[in-house]
C-alpha cells in the first residue's frame, strides 16, 4: 500500500513566471559590457522556463560566473599594463636623463684629463708641492668612478626595462586572450545553437585544455610577477636616484675645492710674478748706481792721474830753480801736499773701482737669478690660468638637475616630455 503511494508522488520544478520584467530585476553584473544576459535568455527560449532541465539551467549559470570572473581577471589585467607603462615610461625618462649625464660624464672625463696633462708640463719639484694637481687628480678620478658607476646604472635599468617589456607584452597577450575568450563565452550565454552545424574545422573542436587551476595560477603568476618588477623597478630608481644625488653633490664639492685651489695659486703666483719684478727693478736700479759709481771713480781715476801729473812737472820745475833759490818755500810745501794727497787718492781709487766692479758681478748674477724665478713663475701661471680656463669651459653644465622621482608627473600633452621636465 505504501509502496503505491509512493509510485503515484512526483516531484516537479514550480512554475516560474516568463515575465521578463523579473528577470531584468536582477543586478547588473559590473565587470561585463552584456548587461541583461539572463533577459536575453529568456527572450531567446520563447517559450516556459520551467521545462529547462536543470542541468541546462546549471550550465548557463556556469557561464555566467565564468564570464564575469574572466571580466574581472581582464579588468586587471588592464590595470596592470596600465601600472606597467606607467613605470615603463618612468624608467625611459630615468634612462634618458643618465645617458645624458654620462654623455656629460664622458665629455668632463675628456677635459679632466687635458687639465691633468697641462698641469703634468710643470716640472716635478713643483708638481710634489701643488695642491692644485693634486685636486684636479681627485677630480679626474671622482669624475671616472661616476661615469663607470653610470655604465653599470645603465646596464641594470636597460635589463629591468626589458623585463617590464616583456612582462607587459605577456600581460598584453593575455587580455586579449580573455577579451576573445569573453566574446565567445557571450556567444554560448546568447545564442541558440539548435539545429545550427558547427563552422568550427574538427581539429579546433578537441584543443589542449589547461585546467582550471593552471589557468587561475597563471592569471595570479602574471598579475604578482608584473607587481614584483614595478616594485623592484621603483626601488631601483630610489636608489638610484639617492647615489646621483649623493655623488653629484661629492662631485661639486670636489670642483670647488679644484676651483679654489687654481684660484688661490693663480693669485698666488701673480703676487710673486709682483714681488719678482720689483726686486728685478731694483736690481737693475743697483746696476745702474754701480755702473755710475764705476764710471765716477774710473773719471776721478784719470783726474787724479792727470793733477797729480800737473803737480810733479811743477814741483820738478820748482826744484830746477838755481843756487839759494831753490829752497823749501810755501810753493814748494804746497805741491808736496798736493802731490802727496793726490798720491794718496789715486792709490785708493782702483780698489774702491774694483768693489764696485765687483758688487756689479754679483748684482749680475742675482738678476740672473731673478729672471729665471720670473720665466718658471711666469710659466707656472700660465700653465694654472690654461687649467683654470679649460675647468671653467664646462662649468654651464654643472647646474644640470637630475631628480628622479619614485611618483612621476606625467604630461597631459601629446607630445614627449624632456627628462627634465619630467622628473622635476
């Protein structure tokens, strides 16, 4: 009897109502540009929802998250080549400003050695006591270890470039996979495929299924990977820009102190080239002295010969006077002191003539001196206002700023930015 009853129970679907206007209740799905697809369902049946079998009603539901979860995974996808290009054309603006500087690096590099050279023509007594090529030796030095510090920059930031490249290209491949994958997911939620034969060649009807899993992972590995490189990349360029700073600033200080030194030893040398030609004045002034008082004492040498000539021919002629005449009168004392006296100048005449002689040797031999201290000081100076011209030449470029951003501003406009502009 029970056993009746319970063949005569059947279980049935409640019928649900074909008024579309409850189906379009429904919420929207927000990630997807087919808004109404359970309408478009119903409307495509025509006919008594209830007479679907469930697992029909299964599938479609299938679909349908499937279609809103393939939306979400392309959403970001989106996002994340958005993210990519943006930390792309950050590191262009970051690669375009390093050639630049090492361009300039280059150039300095080139002109550091040509100071160091000019400076190496001084001979090398002075070169041990020259604190000014001393400091154009760091400057070089400082200025090579930058430039190769920028090579090596450069390097890394072209590899870290090419990843993001790269891993925007697989980012990129992968929403367009998604997007045709939505597509044809649409299709299978929106058509009515009875009766209809298949336009698909056999051999794309069984393709080499991924499954779920992999594909989810896959998503994941992508979105996580490209995170990882912008993280990585952005760093790099905070390190970045923390070692250009602290050596930029390392590198100005070091040209003012070069600046300092060639601008104190030029001043230096300038007051010595002073002080040598006013003692080259005075010694030419001595000379001149000497050589009038040699000229004086040679005249009064040929005076003194020629009186004291005069006086003995008349003191000869005095004592040819005849008999008691010739006596020792005033005349006769007088020429004897004079003769005396003039005997006695013009014996120390010549060795008053020879000290000046003399002292004019050796005032000679110190303006000798003199003019080879002016000639290798004169060199010395010109060879510091040859380096200080040549460091001054490329002073313009010292005031180059390079400030590279983590957060860059990007330009409305079409038109590239500049690196500077870019990363102030």
């Amino acid at each position: 009897m029970l056993r009746a009853q319970k063949d005569q129970v059947r279980f049935t679907l409640p019928v649900l109502s074909t008024n579309t206007n409850l189906v379009c209740s429904r919420p929207q799905l927000q990630m997807n540009k087919f808004l109404k697809l359970d309408e478009e369902i119903v409307c495509n049946l025509s006919e008594d929802i209830s007479r679907i079998p469930s697992a029909t009603r299964s599938t479609m539901r299938h679909l349908t998250t499937r279609h809103g979860e393939i939306s979400q995974w392309q959403a970001q996808m989106s996002q994340s080549i958005g993210q990519v290009d943006r930390e792309i054309s950050a590191m262009e603006q970051v690669k375009d400003t390093a050639e630049a500087r090492l361009q300039e690096k280059q150039l300095y590099c080139q002109l550091m050695s040509d100071c160091v050279s000019v400076s190496n023509s001084l001979s090398s007594a002075v070169l041990r006591n020259d604190c000014v090529f001393t400091q154009l030796k760091t400057e070089e030095r400082l200025t090579n270890e930058i430039k190769e510090m920028l090579q090596k920059q450069i390097c890394i930031l072209l590899n870290k470039l090419s990843s993001l490249k790269e891993i925007r290209a697989q980012l990129l491949a992968d929403f367009q996979d998604k997007g045709e994958a939505i597509k044809l997911t649409t299709k299978c939620i929106t058509r009515d495929f009875n009766g209809t034969k298949s336009r698909f060649p056999a051999d794309q009807n069984k393709p080499n299924h991924v499954s779920y899993d992999k594909w989810l992972s896959r998503c994941k590995d992508l979105k996580l990977t490209a995170e990882n490189l912008i993280k990585d990349s952005s760093l790099f360029r905070g390190d970045l820009r923390f070692t250009l700073a602290s050596q930029k600033n390392a590198y100005e200080s070091q040209c003012r102190k070069t600046r300092d030194a060639l601008r104190k030893k030029i001043n230096e040398l300038n007051r010595i080239q002073d002080t040598l030609i006013w003692e080259r004045q005075q010694i030419k002034d001595e000379i001149s002295d000497l050589n009038t008082d040699i000229n004086k004492a040679q005249g009064q040498m040929r005076n003194c010969d020629s009186k004291l000539n005069q006086v003995t021919h008349r003191l000869n002629l005095l004592n040819q006077r005849p008999g008691h005449e010739l006596c020792l009168d005033h005349p006769y004392f007088s020429l004897s002191l004079e003769k005396h006296d003039l005997a006695k100048i013009a014996t120390g005449l010549p060795s008053v003539l020879q000290r000046s002689q003399q002292d004019l040797e050796v005032a000679h031999r110190r303006l000798m001196i003199l003019e080879n201290k002016l000639s290798k000081n004169a060199q010395a100076l010109d060879v510091e206002q040859r380096c200080q011209t040549l460091h001054q030449s490329f002073l313009p470029a010292l005031n180059t700023t390079v400030i590279l951003a983590n957060k860059p501003r990007f330009c409305t406009s079409m038109a590239r930015p500049s690196a500077l502009s870019y990363f102030q």
